[in-house]
C-alpha cells in the first residue's frame, strides 16, 4: 500500500521508522518547515524530516497545509497516515 506520512517531533519520526520497516511504501512525507534553534538561531530540520532524506523520500514543508496542499493533492497514495503533525 502506498503511504503519505505527516508528522513533526521525535514521536512522529518513531511512527514513521516503523511504517518503513513494514510492506508498505511511504511515497511523501509532510512535515513542518525547518525552524530556527539555539542562540545563533540556526535552521534545524524535524526528525521525521531528517529520517525521510535518509531513506530518499521526497519531504513537503508547507507553511500553511490548507493553502498549500498541491503535492499532497497530487501524491499517489492509498492512504494518510498523521502523527503529531
């Protein structure tokens, strides 16, 4: 079955390991925008980002999912699956 992940934090990336460890194929992931942390401010990627570019699926970080949807729209996928998103 196909997949598309959305999810952010520590907790969506364990979900998101385990959904790659399995039959299916997660065909894109949908994860928040890189956000700026620590006192220089740098720009540091989500886990579920960091962990999708290990495995070479395609990462979509919308600002806002409601007005900028397209790929998720036209994603081939069976399913979504959310995870603290």
């Amino acid at each position: 079955m196909d997949l598309i992940f959305m999810g952010t934090p520590d907790f969506a990336a364990t979900v998101l390991g385990a959904l790659l460890e399995s039959r299916h194929r997660v065909t894109l992931v949908v994860t928040q925008p890189d956000k700026p942390v620590g006192r220089k401010r740098t720009l540091t990627p989500s886990p579920v980002k960091t962990l999708a570019e290990q495995h070479g699926i395609p990462v979509f970080q919308p600002e806002r999912i409601r007005r900028d949807h397209g790929p998720v729209s036209g994603a081939k996928a069976d399913v979504v699956v959310t995870a603290a998103y």
